[in-house]
C-alpha cells in the first residue's frame, strides 16, 4: 500500500538540536568534516560512512549512488569500486563529482565537490586485502553495472570465484580499486527552526587555504 499523498506532503521535521557559527568550525575543513564524521558514528547512526556520490555521464547527465567512505585525510575523500563499472566509466570521461553526507539524527548534512582520481595500486591492494573474504570475492564475482540474466547467476559466479581461490589468498582484481575526491568546495548544515538552517561554505583558494561563507539556507 502507498503511503496516501496528504501524508507524504505532511511530513515535515523540525529542527532543533544545536546552532552552528563560523567561531565554532575548524578553519581547516577536513578537520572540520573529521570531527563530525566522529560525531556521526559516536552517535551510532547506522553506516555513517554511507555517502552519495554524483557523477556525470559522457552526455552530461547526472547519477547518483551510495558508496563508502574509507578515508578521509589532508589529500581528499576515499571509496573502493568497480573500474568496470558505469560510475567508472563517467569519471573517465569527466573527474568532476560531488558528495553528500545526510546525518539524521544530528541534523547534519555535509556536500563536498571536486575532482576524483584513482589511488595509488597499493593503496588499493592493502585495503582489498583487510575486506572479509566474501567481499574479496565478490570484487571478483560482480560485473559491476551490466545487466544480468537472474540472481542465479550471480550466486554461480560467486561460487566459482569461491573455488578458484579455495585455500589461497584472494588477490585483488586489476579491476578493482579506490578513487579520491580532491575537495575544492566543502558545505556544513546544521538544520534549525522554521526552515532557517545555518550553512556554511568552505572554498579552495588556492594553494593549502580555504575560505569560508555562510549562505543563506
Ligand atoms: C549503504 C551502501 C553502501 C555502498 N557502498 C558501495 C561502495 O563502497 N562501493 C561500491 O562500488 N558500491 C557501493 N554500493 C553500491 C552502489 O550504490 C552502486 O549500486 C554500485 O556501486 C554500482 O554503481 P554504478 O552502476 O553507478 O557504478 C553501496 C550501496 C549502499 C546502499
């Protein structure tokens, strides 16, 4: 059953927790974000690592999915993917994304641009080597994006991997690997009453600085 439309158009969440102003927020953004991904995750939000990240296609349309973050430093914001994979595909053809955070229960939101690029193999390798099995071998299973016939192929080819690494280490596949997003814009939002949101905007101004506004909500 669908949720009846007068209900939908009447959820409506007022926010109320806390208040953000520029003395408050690190001058450094990362830190900035890193202290409140602690927060998210000290507040036991389910994933809050959970990011969505937009992408555009070679025509320039718009995609988005949620990935996970797995680092996060002085040098930007990292995931682990597919390289076969349609989002692969899009940072090809264009690095330019975008981020967003959504903490519910702290009434946050953090968005993030710039540009990714793929890291260093090694990094790739000593991550994929800390990930449970059953993740490795999914890496190796899963023709990331393509259509496929049913979920029983999928289960095959995940059996199959299962058997070819039986007993050894499951190396990780060439096609698998990280991307950084090097930030050049980093939001904060704290929502508050009526609608009146604080919101600021940290933006690369070259070199290691940043400079920071509040926007309107
Ligand atoms: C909570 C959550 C976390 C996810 N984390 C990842 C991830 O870290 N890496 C990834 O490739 N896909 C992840 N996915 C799956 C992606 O959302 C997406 O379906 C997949 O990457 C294929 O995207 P693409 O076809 O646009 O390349 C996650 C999905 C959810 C819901």
């Amino acid at each position: 059953m669908a949720l009846p439309p007068q209900d939908l158009a009447a959820l409506r969440q007022d926010y109320s927790q806390r208040g953000l102003d520029l003395p408050e927020l690190d001058s450094d953004p990362i830190h900035q974000f890193q202290h409140w991904l602690k927060e998210a995750h000290d507040s036991g939000l389910i994933e809050p690592n959970a990011m969505t990240l937009a992408t555009v296609d070679a025509s320039g349309g718009p995609w988005t999915r949620t990935v996970l973050l797995k680092a996060c430093d002085s040098r930007g914001f990292s995931f682990f993917t597919n390289y076969d994979g349609a989002k692969a595909a899009h940072i090809a053809a264009d690095s330019r994304a975008a981020l967003t955070f959504w903490w519910g229960a702290l009434e946050r939101q953090v968005n993030v641009t710039g540009r990714l690029s793929k890291v260093a193999r090694e990094e790739s390798e000593a991550y994929f080597a800390v990930r449970p099995l059953a993740s490795q071998l999914g890496a190796w299973a899963s023709p990331q994006s393509t259509p496929i016939e049913g979920r029983a192929q999928l289960e095959r080819l995940f059996e199959e991997c299962r058997q070819r690494f039986a007993g050894a280490e499951v190396p990780c596949p060439a096609h698998w690997g990280g991307y950084r997003l090097d930030p050049e814009t980093i939001e904060f939002w704290q929502g508050r009453r009526s609608r009146l949101h604080d919101r600021f905007r940290f933006t690369r101004s070259g070199g290691e600085g940043w400079g920071v506004q509040r926007l309107a909500p």
